[in-house]
C-alpha cells in the first residue's frame, strides 16, 4: 500500500507514483474490484508488475535485502520473482480492501478459515483469544472478514497517518476514506495504537479480552526508540532481531490464550487461507513463550517470503535487526541536518524522524493531535464514538519512530 | 500503602536501574516509568494486594501520576467500598 510513499529516483517519476497509486486507491481498484474475481486479480497483477518495473530503485533494494536476509537459500533470480510477487501482493492486498463493502461476502468467497474451531474453544474459556501474528499477508483485510464472519474482533497496530504531523490533513483523510474506514467497518472497536505516551492501550485490549473478543497483535513490528528497554533481542530470521513481547505479557495479566495466525495468498493470487494454530504454550519464561511466537512468524516468512510486508521498509529492517543500520549516506545525512536546524528553532514537525535523543533536548512544536485518536474503546463503537478526543496519552511518539504510514 | 506501591513499581516495572531509589512524587507518566503494560501489570497487583476493582473509567493520568496519586485513589477506593459495604449492613 506504500509504494508512493517513499523512494529515490527522479522527481518527475516520484510524482507519477504518486498520481497512479492515488488514481488506484481512489477510483482504480474499486472499479476492478467490482470485476469478477480471477479478472479483478489478474487486473492488480498488471498493475503490481508495472509498479515494480517503474520503481527499479526499490526493486533492486528488495532484491538486495532478500538475498542479505535470507542468503544462499535465494538465487538472483529466485530473489526477483519474489519481489515481482511482493508488488504483485501489494496491489491485489488494495483489491481485498475494496471487496470488503456491504457485508464482504465477495471477499468471504475467497478466503478459507482454517482452523476456526481452535479459536472458538479458545473463546469458550471466556477470557478473550489473542491471534499473534505478523505484517504478512492481506491480515488487515481478512481479520476485518474473521469480524464479520460472526468472531468480535479489534486489531493493535500503529496507523500512523493519524499521529504524523507530517501528514497533511489531506493524506490523512484520504487514508481515512479508502483504507480505515473500510477495514473498521467489520470489527468490534477502533483500531486500539500502542504508541508510547499512550498508556491506555494495554488497559483497552485487556477490557475487549474481558468482553471475551479477540484481539490481534502483530509481533514483528520493530520496537520504536522509546520502546527499546522493553525489547527482547532473539534469533529471527538468522540474526539477533529485537522484537516486543508485549503479546506475551497481556495473556499473562489477562488469562488470554495466544493463538498464531497467518494470512496466506495462494499461487492464483485471488484466493487465500487464514490459517490459525492451536493454543502456543505459555509456560516457562516470558522470553521463551515469545521465542515460540516469533519461530512461528520466521517460519510463515521462510515458507512464503514475498508476503511478508516489511521487505517495502529497509528502515524497519534495521530497526529490527534483521538488516545491518544503514550507513549515513548523502540523503540521510541531509534528513539529520534539517532535523537538527528543526529542532534547534523548535519548529520540527515530524518529530519521530529525529535522531535518538535529539527529539528529548528540545521542545516539539507540534500540532495538537488529539482530536484524531479514537476513544477508549467502548463496548459497540460508533463512527461518531470514534471522533471522541481522548483526554490523556496524547502525546506524538518521539524520536526516530518512523514506520510507514501508508504500510499497513 | 506508598511503600508497598514504590516497592513493587521499583522492583517489577522500573527497568532503568538510574532511576531508582524512587520518590512517592516522581512522575510515572512523564518520565516514562509507567508504560502501557506497566500500567496494566499495577492494575492487576493492585487488585489483588488491596482487594478493589479498577474500573476501566478511572485510568486517568491523574490517578497514576506519581505513587502519591496512585495511593490517594486507592484510599479513595478503599473508602468507598467500605461505605457501601456499611450501607448494606
């Protein structure tokens, strides 16, 4: 969903990203989604297929990462069909968006639950069901299906369109119109964002758990700045990553057993199969019952590594650890330059760009967000509900927090 | 009270070690201290060492500000669980 966001290359090619991945999100993928199926996909193939081939600097990044990460096991050209495949997804993933109206019975057609029963014997211990899983797949679209297929639902996840102050109010509702207002309509509460300064996040998962919902975690997101002393460093995906075991420390305060879930495309690209695992065992230390989730994820990765949507972030690579830190090349050294001249006049308006540290010296003179977080989760939501401000833990994220917003 | 609260938010929830030994008026919020989980993790203790209910309602910064706040809500609890406790006897 990213591909105008970020990205070298020449202005003029940039801009043209832009227009098209606008003109598809608008009006494109909601005409073809209306297609039938097999013509609807093969429609976003095209279009994922020349995305890549006009993007040539992302491309060749992807391919470099993939072959770094995943080593000899990937061939050069085994490492390009995966990221024709990584554009491929990312344009049928905006189809499956589209093809959740009414009451998403075009995408329901598609998608096969497995597993299901393991969730509703997890429910039926009444305290709640955590799926962990992981930026793999369609996940926002199909757990939106998991909702409405009868299973009260909310996800955790950080859209950060709504905290950048970066973001214009123009992006920001636009991703409102096509992306967020589409995936909530099927689940039981708003999006719940753990984004530090927000303390009441854990306390609002725990309340759907008590309700006896289920609640989604994704357990490979990079730890930000502010979340590093929490992080646990572990072997993922042959490095030392560092992930949060949050998931873990919610099941044990809530009671809640840990369900892994994966969303996997089939080679057709228009069907997919959520799969969802028997209960992972909690026992031991908290680092090992993580240890278990997180050899999950890596496996989902390694069977399928084009569905994994982190190879678009290199930055969030890093910041996992799975990638080496990039070095200070010429861009980067000019984004820390007019940080430091922000930050120094106190006019920084993207403040989780800042180097570690840089953002704690000085004041941000931030736009007020807190009119754009949705509220405390009540018990049904509302649209209206959602506009609530809340009245604390509305505080931007700080310091080198970036994760793209559009990357969901 | 204060000493109990200190002493678990010292020894389960503080992870820099700096800031330690800790005052009952640091702020928790503020400095980072308390967090999502560890929010969520003094709630569930709180619950069971003092026998109340924290209602979702009352997650407010202002009853978890510092241990001072903390303990000041929690007498506030005590004290209204024991007046309708006395109500209905």
């Amino acid at each position: 969903m990213g591909e105008a966001a970020e990205g070298a290359g020449s202005p003029r090619r940039q801009l043209l990203r832009k227009a098209e991945s606008l003109a598809y999100w608008l009006v494109g993928a909601p005409l073809v989604a209306s297609l039938p199926a097999s013509l609807a996909y093969r429609v976003a193939c095209w279009r994922g297929d020349w995305a890549s081939r006009s993007w040539p600097e992302q491309r060749s990044e992807m391919i470099d990462d993939l072959r770094q990460v995943l080593g000899d096991e990937l061939t050069l050209n085994e490492a390009e069909r995966l990221t024709r495949d990584l554009f491929r997804f990312r344009s049928c993933e905006v189809i499956d968006v589209m093809r959740l109206r009414g009451r998403a019975r075009s995408l329901a057609r598609l998608v096969e639950i497995r597993g299901r029963e393991h969730l509703q014997a997890a429910l039926a211990g009444g305290k709640g069901a955590i799926l962990c899983t992981a930026h793999y797949g369609s996940h926002q679209s199909v757990f939106s299906l998991l909702h409405a297929s009868g299973i009260p639902l909310t996800t955790m996840g950080r859209w950060d369109w709504n905290y950048d102050t970066g973001v214009s109010s123009i992006e920001r509702r636009f991703w409102n119109l096509v992306f967020a207002r589409r995936v909530l309509r099927h689940r039981q509460r708003p999006n719940i964002e753990p984004w530090p300064g927000r303390v009441q996040v854990a306390a609002q998962a725990a309340a759907a758990l008590r309700a006896n919902e289920v609640v989604t975690i994704s357990s490979d997101a990079a730890p930000l700045h502010a979340e590093r002393a929490r992080a646990v460093e572990m072997p993922f995906l042959g490095r030392q990553a560092r992930l949060m075991p949050g998931v873990i420390t919610l099941a044990q305060l809530t009671g809640a057993p840990v369900l892994m879930a994966f969303a996997h495309r089939s080679p057709d690209y228009r069907h997919q199969v959520l799969e969802i695992s028997p209960p992972v065992p909690l026992d031991g230390q908290p680092e090992t019952a993580f240890g278990r989730c997180a050899a999950a994820i890596e496996a989902a990765i390694r069977t399928s590594p084009a569905q994994w949507n982190f190879w678009f972030e290199a930055e969030v690579l890093a910041r996992l650890g799975v990638l080496p830190a990039p070095s200070i090349g010429t861009a980067a050294l000019s984004r820390q330059l007019s940080c430091f001249a922000r930050v120094t006049t106190g006019w920084c308006r993207r403040p989780w760009w800042c180097p570690p540290g840089w953002g704690d010296q000085a004041p941000h003179r931030v736009r007020s967000i807190s009119s754009r977080i949705p509220a405390a989760a009540p018990a049904t939501w509302s649209r209206r509900r959602s506009r609530r401000a809340v009245s604390w833990g509305s505080a931007p994220p700080r310091c080198n927090d970036q994760i793209n917003p559009r990357n969901v | 009270m204060e000493a109990v609260i200190n002493d678990y938010i010292s020894r389960e929830i503080v992870q820099d070690s700096s800031l330690l030994p800790l005052g009952n008026e640091t702020p928790l919020l503020e400095t980072g201290i308390l967090d999502s989980l560890g929010l969520l993790r003094l709630v569930v203790f709180v619950q069971d060492r003092f026998d109340i209910i924290v209602d979702d309602l009352d997650l407010v910064p202002e009853h978890f500000a510092s241990v001072d706040t903390i303990c000041a809500y929690l007498r506030s609890q005590i004290g209204k669980g024991a007046s309708q406790a006395g109500s209905r006897g």
